[in-house]
C-alpha cells in the first residue's frame, strides 16, 4: 500500500469514529436550553405585571393628590389606576390578574392606593410546583386642600 492510500484509510476513519457526535451533544444540552429560555420569559411576564402595577399605584396617588373633589378622591384614583392598567395594553403580562384597592382620606390626611398583581408562571406552576408570583404596589399620598381649589 502506498503512503497516499495510506493516509485516506486513516482519513476515512476518522469521520466515520466522530460522525453523530454533535447531533448527540445537542440532544443533550437542547433541553437545558429550552427551560432556560421558558424561564426568561416568565421572568419577563412577571417584571412587566409589577411595572404594570406600580404604575397604576402611581397614577391613583397621583389623582388622589390632585383631586378638585376631595370626596370623590378615593373613587376616582381607583378608577385613575385600571384606566392606567388598560390604556397601555401592558404587552408581556401573559395572564396576570390585578386588583386595586383605595384606601379613602379626609383632606390633609394619608391615602394609600394598592395595585396587586397575581402572575401565574409558565405551565401552570406544576412542574416545580411554584406558588404564583405575586407583587404589592404601594403609593402613598395626602390629600391637599389647596390642589383640590385649582381652577
């Protein structure tokens, strides 16, 4: 045998002992991948429901502050926060469920306006058997008696 046919032989050897190595590993390391990125996105869901709800905490404070009827503070902060919660359309949230509570205040005295938000993770929690995330929004303010006599 002469040295070139020689050196294909060995060649010829060398893919065939390697061939279906990569295909092997990705099978191995594709699931890792796959729960990875399942997590990021319900790490991402989660972040974008507690955005949502500290800004609707933030604009029923808002409201409430700035109220010309300081008796219909209370009502329309609340409303003040699910308008915020709708308007935006808030992407990302997947099946998040929020509730919003007022808490009522004479003028000069505290208000406190809280958003809460339940986020269910991906595949219902099952798998690890998670509780669903849930996050508080708290705003607090005071109703002004001189906001509420702006023209």
């Amino acid at each position: 045998m002469d040295l070139f046919a020689r050196a294909k032989d060995i060649r010829r050897r060398r893919r065939g002992a390697g061939a279906g190595q990569a295909l092997a590993e990705l099978a191995l390391v594709l699931p890792l991948i796959l729960l990875m990125a399942a997590g990021l996105v319900a790490i991402y869901q989660a972040h974008r429901a507690a955005a949502a709800a500290h800004t609707a905490a933030y604009a029923c404070a808002t409201y409430i502050s700035q109220s010309r009827n300081p008796d219909q503070a209370a009502v329309m902060g609340w409303a003040a926060a699910w308008t915020t919660l709708n308007a935006f359309g808030w992407s990302g949230t997947g099946d998040a469920s929020f509730s919003v509570a007022v808490s009522s205040a004479d003028p000069g005295e505290e208000a406190v306006c809280r958003v809460t938000v339940h986020v269910p993770w991906l595949f219902g929690g099952g798998v690890l058997g998670l509780p669903p995330f849930t996050y508080t929004a708290e705003a607090r303010t005071v109703v002004e008696n001189w906001k509420a006599r702006w023209p």
